[in-house]
C-alpha cells in the first residue's frame, strides 16, 4: 500500500517520464505523461499537454493547511486552444497523462488533496474524436493510495482506470489500522466516467483467496473467542472480524451477495460467542453502498 504521506517526501509517480512517445499498452497508447510542478521559471506559465490541450499553471493562494511538495501546489485552467474547459481548483497537481483509445484522447491530471493518510484523485478529460471539442468527463472519488504507477488496463477492448473505494476505511475501525480498502474500477469513455466494476469479477474472486488465507492466519491466533464481532467501543474485537467484513464486501462487488451473507454468518457463528450485531453490519454496509455506484 502506498500511502500519499510519501508525497512530502517526493514519490516517483508514473508521470516521471516525460515524452512516453506512444507506447502501447493493449488497448490504449500513452502517448504522454510528465510531472507537474510551479517553479518560479515556469509558473504562473503556461503548458503544452498535447493535441491542442494546454495547462495555465499559476501559483496556489497561500495559507495552505495541506500536505505535499511545494512546487506541485497551483492552480490549473484546461485550454483547448483559447477556450477555457475548466478551471482546477487550488491543490498539489502532481502530474498529467494523455492517452490514446480508439481514436478518442483522454487526458488525465493527478491530484493529492493532502492529509498524512490520503487522498489522491484523477480529473479526466477528453476529445471524443480529432477536431471535436475537449470536454470534462469526470473526476475519481478518490483514494486513499498513492498516484498508482500503472492505473490502466483493458477489458473486452475498453479502457479502465484502477483505484481504490475509501468509503470502509472508517467502519468500525481506526482509519491508520484499517485493511478494508477495496478495489474499484472506472470505465473511460469519451461521454463520461463509470464505475464499473463487474468485468473484473476475477479480480474480486482472487483477492478473496487471498483474505481467507489471512482469514485462516487469524483464526489460528485467537486465543479466546471474543463475545462479538464488534466490541464495546463500537470498534471491531480483532483483526479476525474486519477480515470477515472485508470479504463480505468482496463478495458484494463481485455480485455474489447471497455468498457473501451467508459466510460472514456462517464464520461469525464459528469464531465468536453471539453474533446479534450482524442485522446491523449488513444494513451499514448496505447504506454506505448506497452512497455511490459500486
């Protein structure tokens, strides 16, 4: 896990290399990507990102509480040509990327919104075919992870952008000894941003095997059955209990929500001593599902 308390330390992003020159990734190009930062040499400034799209860099207002490299806290107004797109809003920018998927471009600017912890965000934006106007299709919810070096991926020749779905981080847990992080997948089009998340069923799937070897690992630790699943303090027992929700929530992105019920009842009953606080566990999770696409 690569959490964005690196960035003030300066993290090696995917953006490090400028001029990619169009190297193919099976279903995309990247035809560039680069890091971005506000040097008095080059900022306030303008940028050349490619194929008419330009970056207007001007320093950040002062005061920031943030934290993160200093030289990436700006402002950003997308061009393309003399036409003002969109205006980006203070905030550490730490680099862009320009892609090429079936004849649409797409161009995307990194951002670390500050905190010891989190957060990171894409902002998209793409020409639907050459000569078409440049449009804002979206921006990620964000994550709690670094600037990812590989993001991208295809699935049945669309183009997919992997991050990571924050929203459990809290449940019933401290955020720093949290291990609920779940994968989550965008579909890029040249009309907008989708989460979609079915195609990589797969993914879902292998990384259950993966929490049932560690479901394994903590159930052979325990030494005493705790009364429930959650404690006293409203926080989870053990680890043993934030792994069964955690592949609860698996199993429900993978669309397998009969299994997924039935197996955190099933090992809650096997590992504590009363499991009344199920009810409420599945209506939360079920709320905080209903947040947002998933």
């Amino acid at each position: 896990m690569r959490l964005l308390a690196l960035a003030a330390l300066g993290i090696a992003l995917f953006f490090s290399t400028p001029g990619t020159g169009g190297a193919q990734e099976g279903c995309f190009t990247i035809l560039a990507a680069d890091d971005l930062a506000c040097q008095p040499s080059n900022c306030p400034g303008t940028y050349d990102a490619g194929g008419g799209v330009k970056f207007v860099l001007s320093p950040g207002l002062p005061g920031k509480k943030l934290l993160g490299p200093p030289a990436s806290w700006m402002k950003i107004s997308l061009l393309d040509g003399d036409l003002t797109v969109r205006e980006l809003p203070d905030s550490y920018y730490l680099g862009y990327a320009r892609l090429d998927h079936n004849g649409a471009g797409y161009w995307m600017i990194g951002e670390y919104t500050g905190g010891m912890h989190c957060c990171a965000r894409y902002h998209f934006f793409a020409r639907p075919s050459p000569g078409s106007p440049l449009r804002y299709i979206g921006t990620t919810a964000g994550s709690a992870q670094a600037i990812d070096e590989q993001p991208f991926s295809c699935r049945s020749g669309s183009l997919y952008l992997e991050d990571q779905d924050t929203r459990f981080l809290s449940f019933h847990t401290s955020y720093a000894e949290s291990a609920l992080y779940i994968p989550t997948h965008y579909r890029l089009t040249a009309a907008g941003l989708l989460t979609d998340n079915l195609p990589f069923k797969d993914k879902y799937l292998d990384e259950i095997q993966t929490v049932e070897a560690q479901i394994a690992a903590a159930a052979a630790g325990q030494k005493k059955p705790p009364e429930g699943l959650i404690g006293s303090e409203g926080l989870f027992s053990d680890e043993l209990g934030q792994l069964l929700v955690k592949r609860t929530i698996l199993y429900i992105y993978a669309r397998e929500e009969k299994t997924a019920w039935q197996s955190l009842e099933r090992d809650t009953a096997k590992h504590y001593r009363a499991d009344g606080i199920l009810p409420k566990i599945r209506q939360e999770i079920r709320e905080i599902l209903r947040e947002g696409p998933y």
